[in-house]
C-alpha cells in the first residue's frame, strides 16, 4: 500500500497487549490526542452487559462474549463489531490533524471494509507487530482471564479435539490471519516487541511510523 501523507493522524492496529495504548499515551503526554476506541467500548459498556460490583470493563465484555463455542456468541460478536464499526467512524471523524492518534482494538481489521479504507486514506496505519515468540505466553493468558476476542470464524474443533486443545490451536491460526489483514492495512509495519525492548523514544517511534 502507498504511504499516508506523513502529516496524517496516527492509527495503530494489531494484537491486544503489542503496545499499542503504551505509544498511544506517550503521544498524549507530548500534547496529541488520543482517540482510545477500547475505553469508548467500555464507557458504553452498559450498551452489551453490566459489570458485577468490582468487575473490571474488560473481565465483563470476557464474560458477556464467552467463548467461540458458547450458545449464541456469533449473536454477541456481531453484536460487539457493530458497536466498535460505530466507536472508530467516530474516531476517525474526530481525528481532525496530524496530531490525532486513534488507538484501535485488535478487532479492527473485521469492521467493514468501507471504513477500512477510510482509515487507509484518512489516516497513517502503524501495524505493531506481535512477533511468534509471545505467542505462548499470549494464548496462556487468554486462557487464563478470557478478554473478549472476535474469531471472525477462525475457531475450527478437528475430530479428537477436545475445547482447550481446539482453542489453542485455532487461537494460533487466527494471530496468523490477522497478521495477514493487518499488514493488508497498514501503511508501515514495526516490530511491537523491538521497540519495548529499544525504546527508541517518542521521536524515534514517530520516525519509524515515517511521521
């Protein structure tokens, strides 16, 4: 794809926990704006389920979206993805400069294909990558505290499977295809786990993003 002007808004994409957020408020403390499409999920949260008393927003949309095997999660995911389509035209239509930053969820690349391209044309696509080596420690934790995770029809149970064993490798298959959609997005891709461990700095982060 054709790099964005530089002097477009940021849009970072890719997995939960790549770091993300991490950059996204960097780029507030040094006087941007951020556009948190998570917390604006979350702010309309009571929209899809109520939070037991202390239940953190994510824990509650892990529990409300169940597992890709549970009775009518393809209701509750479809259900999700309309409420995100709606967060991020939002975001992007607020993002009115080059210092604009929309912090997407790693759901993005299964909103529709008209926004997808808006986003491509009206913004500068940063794909922070999650390289192989996390991937364990990933899937560990998502089994451990479920977050809400669209499949987009990704979770397949082979014959002789049983649901975690079907979950973990269908888990891995669905990071690959997300990579793929990712980088069919994006205008630049980085290596998530290079930059936490070089920390670049601000500057060298938006010299990487090429802005």
């Amino acid at each position: 794809m054709i790099p964005s002007d530089a002097r477009a808004p940021l849009c970072l994409v890719g997995m939960s926990g790549v770091g993300k957020s991490f950059w996204a408020k960097r780029l507030v403390d040094a006087g941007w704006t951020r556009h948190d499409c998570d917390g604006e999920i979350a702010a309309r949260l009571t929209e899809l389920v109520t939070p037991d008393d202390g239940e953190e927003p994510v824990r509650a949309l892990g529990r409300w979206m169940g597992m890709p095997w549970t009775p009518g999660y393809a209701e509750r995911e479809a259900r999700y993805l309309a409420l995100e389509e709606q967060v991020t035209a939002r975001a992007l239509e607020a993002s009115t400069d080059a210092r604009h930053v929309i912090d997407c969820t790693g759901s993005v690349v299964y909103l529709s294909r008209a926004l997808q391209e808006r986003l491509a044309a009206q913004t500068r696509v940063v794909y922070l990558q999650t390289p192989p080596s996390r991937v364990d420690a990933m899937l560990a934790r998502y089994l451990a505290e479920p977050k809400p995770v669209v499949w987009g029809g990704a979770y397949t149970r082979e014959r002789g499977e049983d649901e975690r064993a079907a979950l973990s490798r269908s888990y891995r298959e669905l990071l690959g295809g997300r990579d793929a959609r990712y980088r069919a997005l994006a205008h630049v891709t980085l290596d998530g786990a290079a930059l936490e461990a070089s920390d670049p700095g601000l500057v060298g982060f938006l010299a990487a993003c090429g802005s």
